[in-house]
C-alpha cells in the first residue's frame, strides 16, 4: 500500500513512557500477546540502536510445540512492541481478508492503538498482511502505520511491527482547507475516472508531511491514486495500483 515502507530517522515522536528493566518489558510482551497463551518468554539479547533500543525476546505458546515459537523486539523505554513474528504450521483457511481486516483491527483496539483504519492489504500463503493507518478528525495519517498479519485459519495474529507508529505518532494540528474537495478533482484530468476522495496526511521523502486530497481513479483501465495538496491545490503524487488476486500493490 501507500507509504507502507515510510521510514524517518528522526527522534521517535511515539515513544512514551519511562525506562524499563528487562523484567517489566517481559511482563509487558506477556500481555500484549496474551497472558493465557504464553508458556514462556526469554530474554535472548538486547538492540543497540539511536533511535529505539530494545530488549529481543523468545515467546513459546501453551499447547503448541516448541518449534513454533514466536520472537519480538520490545523498546526499552516504555514498553511499546516494535515487532512480533509467529511461525507456525497453517491450517486450512476459514477466513476471508474482510474477516482478517475486522480481527486485526479488534486487536489493535485491545492494545490500545484507537482510531486505526485498514488502509492496504497483501494475502499470501493463507496470511493476510494488514495495513492500519491512524485516523484524526476523518483524516487518514499515513505515517502512523502499523501492519498486522493474520492466519486465515483461526484469525490469530501471527505478525505485528509498528515502527512507523511508533516513530511518526503524535496528534497533529490539521491546517484548514485552502480549496474544496470539487476543486480538488477538477484538477486531476477536470475530474474525470475519479471514483473516490477523501484527506489523508502523507510523508515525504524528506520526513515533512503534507496535508492532502486523496482522489482514488480509473484512466484507461489502470487504477490510479494523485495527491492533491489540500492547501495550495499542488499535484504532490501519483500512484498506479496494482490490484493483483493476493492483494492491493503500488508503485
């Protein structure tokens, strides 16, 4: 999807909380997991990093074997998971992606991630890998990005990362518009093929953001997404999709 592999080095803006031992970063991935699941966590090393250090952890589940044992970075200030993959055998798969949408965004919601919006998806060898970007007065921030992967067969959450969220998150104060959303069109081929809009806050390469029209089209059968500057009335980007069987692409 858009923006999914937007990163900034700057300080993470996300971040909260104080300093935590390893102990209390544990019982923090315990219950973010969930605490009548787990059977064990160790604590396998810890990450050097600027911008987030954190402890690495080694999850094994109750009921489960050993080998399918799940790993996850915890930062040590604060507590926040930055990552958590599971590998396991899948089974057949019961859900559809709609169904996985509604599981990962429950999950979110029980972990205290609150307005996310499901924004892009891929489905691939019975996975489907999620992106929920946070939403703030209808308007969708892309660099607030968390990515959820959920099995098909039962709807569990066998993956999570959350650094965009964690390195970009904070309330912003959204400028006032300087044209309406038919002006917006209008500027896009004089608003032919459009079929969708809505405002969305999207990163730059140079880690600012604009504020934007998302005007969502149709040209000569190729699905297109332009980024209207909600402000100036700018063209900032074009995106072509890619809508393939396993899921929402583009380049």
């Amino acid at each position: 999807g858009p923006f999914s592999e937007h990163m900034t080095n700057q300080k993470p803006k996300g971040l909260t909380g104080n300093e935590l031992s390893m102990e209390q970063a544990r019982d923090r991935l315990k219950k973010f997991i969930g605490e009548d699941r787990v059977a064990s966590i160790e604590h396998t090393g810890d990450i050097q990093t600027d911008t987030l250090p954190a402890y690495n952890f080694r999850i094994t589940f109750k009921d489960r074997s050993e080998d399918e044992f799940a790993t996850a970075d915890v930062t040590k200030k604060g507590g926040h998971v930055i990552w958590m993959l599971y590998s396991r055998e899948l089974g057949q798969e019961t859900l559809n992606v709609d169904d996985a949408k509604q599981a990962g965004l429950k999950f979110l919601e029980s972990r205290g991630f609150k307005s996310m919006k499901d924004t892009y998806y891929i489905k691939e060898d019975s996975m489907a890998t999620i992106n929920y970007a946070y939403s703030q007065d209808d308007v969708v921030v892309y660099p607030d990005l968390i990515k959820v992967k959920i099995a098909l067969d039962t709807g569990e959450v066998v993956g999570f990362e959350s650094k965009g969220f964690i390195m970009n998150h904070t309330e912003r104060e959204i400028p006032a518009v300087g044209l309406t959303e038919e002006q917006a069109i209008t500027r896009v081929m004089h608003g032919s093929g459009i079929q969708a809009s809505g405002l969305a806050i999207i990163p730059t390469t140079f880690g600012t953001e604009l504020f934007c029209y998302e005007l969502k089209g149709k040209l000569n059968d190729r699905d297109f997404i332009v980024y209207i500057n909600a402000v100036t009335g700018k063209e900032e980007q074009v995106l072509i999709i890619l809508d393939t069987p396993n899921g929402i692409l583009t380049m």
